[in-house]
C-alpha cells in the first residue's frame, strides 16, 4: 500500500504545485480546474478557475492537492492522506 499526501490550498494550489514541480524535478499530470467538472454550476463563480485536483509525481512518489470551495483554510487543523492499495 502507498501513502499519498494530499495538501490542500486557499486558492493557490496551482502555483505550489508549479513550484513543487520544479524544485522537486517531476510532473504535473493532473491539473483540473472546478469550472471544468460537473461541479462548476453548484460552486461560486470566483473559485471556478481554481484546482480540484492536482497530482504531481516526482522520484517515484505522488503528492496531489485542491483548493476546497468552503471558506479560508486554517493551518494546522487538517490533513488528508490518501491510501492506494496494491496488487
């Protein structure tokens, strides 16, 4: 089984995968956008433009994020993790 960190951004999820991309030498092969999903006609308008899911796969390991439509993040209260079985 694989552990995934899954980090989640008010609103700049975008940029810290770019950054993430670079300094860590992967690839961002997933970048979608809410106003690209079904999703788009329940959420506001400003935060269409923004990520619901990125994934980024660097040396073998994968970091994905998002930009939650709900309110302003709070730091230190939260934390995802995704579990990929294997096999």
């Amino acid at each position: 089984m694989k552990w995934n960190p899954y980090l989640t951004f008010d609103g700049q999820c975008e940029a810290a995968f770019k950054f993430y991309e670079k300094c860590l030498g992967g690839k961002i092969v997933a970048m979608i956008r809410w106003g690209d999903t079904p999703a788009a006609e329940v959420v506001p308008a400003d935060h269409r433009s923004k990520i619901i899911h990125a994934h980024l796969v660097a040396n073998g390991q994968v970091l994905m994020g998002s930009d939650p439509p709900a309110g302003p993040t709070l730091r230190g209260d939260q934390g995802l993790l995704y579990l990929a079985p294997s096999g």
